[in-house]
C-alpha cells in the first residue's frame, strides 16, 4: 500500500476498501485482503465473549461482583503518569505502555489511531515503529477508525511481534481473528468506548459548544458531570455541566446504531484496559492476564495511585435513563428535566450522584439498557444472537428480560449463572 505519511517511525497506508452495510463500525476488517473475515470476527453478528475470555485470559468473567460489570479482572488500579505527559488527554498512560513496548523490544511495531492532518479530531490509523512517535497518538478523536485494516501491511513489512491500541469491536474483531492472523504474539492495549458519531457529526457539535470551534485543542468527558473543553487560541480551559450539553439540538441519528448496541463498554478482551470512568479523577486501568500484568511492569516508578473510590447510589440515575431511553424510541434520550432545574441539577450531581467505580457501574448499565431498547425498537430480529448473557443479566436488574426470540438458547448452567450482578 503506498503511504499517506511514511515518516521515520510512523507510517499511515492508504486504505482500500469500504465500510460494509448496516450495522458496521468499520473496524478495518473488510478492508483486509480477505474480507469475508468479517463473518467471522464482528461484534454485531454473534459477539463470542465467554468463549474468547476464555481462550484470552484463561476464563470467562464472572457472572456477579464487579467483573458482571467490567469483565475478567486481575487487577484494577485508580492512577496517574508522573510527570503527565505533555498534551495528553488524561496523563499519557496508553501511549506510554505502547512507547515501553518498542522501547524494550518486546513488540517491533504498534497500530494505533493518530489525527489525520487536515483535521485534528478525524483518526487516522498508523503503525508506529518509533517510540518517541507515539506522542503523535495522544488525545482523543472521534470517527470511525479503520484500524485493523493495518494487520495487512504490518504483517507485510515483517513485523511478527505487534501491540494494538483498541476500542471494543476492534478488539472483538481482532480477537475472533488472532489465531489465524500469522503473528508470533499481540499484545491489546485497550480503551473503552461508548458513543462514537462520524467527524463531520462531531464538527457540529463542536460548532454547538464554542462559537470558535476551530480553537477547540481538546475535549473530554470527565466523570465529575462536566465536559473539559481548551483552546488553542489564548483562552482559558472551560467547563461545561452534562445537562448543559445541546443533546436536544442534535439530529435523533447523531450516534449511529451501533454504538446504541454497544455490549462491551470496557473492552472485555484487551490484556489492559486504560480509561477513566472508575478512576474518579484519574485513570482507571483494568488489569486482565499476565500479558496485562507484564505491561504494567512496564511503568514500574512511574505511576502515582490511589485507592480506588465507590460513591453514591446509581440505581435512582440509571433508572431514570432507562425511562428517557424509553420514550426516544431510537432516538436520543430526551431530556425531562426543566431549564429552572437544570443548575440545580448540575450542581448535585458531581456530589451525590454516583462516582467512582459506581459511577463506572452506572454507565455499564445504562450502555447494556441501551442496547436491548435500541434493539428491540429497530432491528429486533437481530437480538437472539447480538446480545451476549453478561448484558441479559446486567438489565435484569432492571426489569428488562427477554422476550420470546430474543435469547439464544441458554447454555448449560454454571456456577453463578443466573445471578443479577452485584455492586
């Protein structure tokens, strides 16, 4: 494939290839040389989460505690980089890992997502040979990103030991395919992802929050209620209150079917996984297996952690969004809750509204509540075999069950099987 940026150290083919019909985060793997691997490796198909747990991490997550929630965990920190890396979204913690892993040679090249040159928040997938070039993959963006369309041409320049940087259905996807693909190991540093929109969707929004929007250096969702917003033209850093957000003048499409149906929120199936929900101010790293566990080896002296928090009470907040879900029929949840209120609102919710790894909780549940409305309103047909068990237990603490047709099967009953999570 001939490159887009053949730097030294980072490398962005040009891709052939589309995203399929339908339901389809364009993962990469249509773009492989073979694209009927789809078939075989998409979450939105028949995800395979007991059995690729088990074959990943040596066993399937357990069905109640806090892996019903979060999957198969060896090890969960709250953490930070010291010093925080420069420009980094939260501290640097992601591409540090990726950066060790060149540094000591335990991998020869790593595919991860940079921002594409003529627009900052559109990812562009790379391969990165260069340690110190995995600076350029700080930050977020939003977009689909064909990134595993890059396991061709790294393969093709003779790399045998890789690491990938990774949202859910990539990993899904690469996982379902990891035994076949030819490589001597692959080592999955994973993010979580929720909602993902196309760029130019995510250009209106931006065009919605700030009326200088191209200044827009950075934005994050922190899990104190507000979205973290900094400029590149001498402004101060902004904070802006979720129920602030201009959810209401959105199109009811703006988040695509997909990522309404997401049923792994925290990357299950990476051997870590680096985020911020549970980290209540900090990041929040999953550790999964030992491959997981090496890696964090990798930061020995550098991490500064504390312990991890559990505040409030979720069960009133994600109730509340099951019934807005509800009555989006598809669309975006509504918003109910009077202007007057808003402030009010906002104010209590960084307080006594769940945080912490309830916080965490909290989203996990609202994202499996999603899925199963979502579902059943626009493409019922594709339940029985596009929601996995650990989400069927998640919503039945909620009321939500299966209709006729809407479960596969159950398979023969395991210790704790049944159970409604805890937490």
């Amino acid at each position: 494939m001939k490159d887009t940026i053949s730097d030294p150290g980072l490398v962005a083919p040009v891709l052939t290839g589309a995203a399929r019909p339908g339901l389809c985060t364009d993962c990469g793997v249509s773009r492989l040389a073979d694209s009927r691997a789809c078939g075989r490796a998409c979450q939105f198909l028949r995800p395979s989460y007991p059995a690729l747990e088990a074959r990943v991490h040596g066993r399937e997550g357990a069905a109640t505690g806090d892996e019903a929630f979060f999957g198969v965990t060896r090890t969960m920190l709250r953490a930070r980089l010291t010093p925080a890396a420069p420009g980094a979204q939260w501290t640097g913690i992601t591409t540090a890992l990726a950066a060790r892993l060149l540094e000591t040679g335990a991998v020869t090249a790593v595919i991860a997502t940079a921002p594409d040159p003529a627009d900052r928040w559109k990812p562009m997938p790379v391969i990165v040979t260069d340690p110190a070039r995995m600076a350029d993959c700080r930050g977020m963006r939003m977009g689909f990103s064909p990134t595993l369309a890059l396991l061709d041409p790294v393969r093709a320049a003779g790399h045998r030991r890789i690491a990938i940087v990774g949202i859910p259905c990539q990993v899904h996807a690469l996982r379902a395919l990891e035994a076949e693909l030819g490589f001597d190991s692959i080592t999955v540093i994973g993010t979580p992802c929720s909602d993902n929109t196309t760029t130019d969707r995510f250009h209106q929004f931006l065009n919605l929050l700030d009326p200088r929007p191209e200044t827009m250096s950075y934005l994050e969702f922190r899990a104190d209620y507000r979205v973290e917003l900094r400029f590149d033209d001498g402004r101060a850093p902004r904070t802006v209150p979720f129920l602030r957000l201009p959810i209401s003048k959105l199109p009811a499409d703006f988040f695509p079917l997909t990522c309404k149906t997401c049923v792994d929120y925290t990357n299950r199936l990476a051997d870590i996984t680096v985020g911020y929900m549970g980290g209540d101010g900090d990041q929040w790293l999953i550790v999964r297996n030992d491959r997981g566990a090496e890696l964090l080896r990798l930061l020995d002296g550098r991490l500064a952690t504390r312990p991890l928090t559990s505040k409030g009470r979720r069960r009133g907040a994600v109730a509340g969004f099951m019934a807005n879900t509800a009555r989006a029929a598809g669309g975006l949840p509504l918003r109910s809750i009077p202007d007057w209120a808003r402030p009010i609102v906002a104010f209590l919710q960084p307080r006594i509204g769940p945080r912490g790894l309830e916080f965490a909780r909290a989203r996990v549940e609202m994202k499996a509540i999603e899925t199963v409305l979502h579902l059943r309103h626009a493409l019922p047909r594709r339940m029985k075999t596009m929601i996995p068990e650990h989400v069927w237990r998640l919503v039945g603490a909620y009321g939500l069950s299966p209709g006729d047709g809407e479960q596969l099967q159950p398979r023969a009953t395991r210790r704790g099987q049944g159970d409604h999570p805890q937490g």
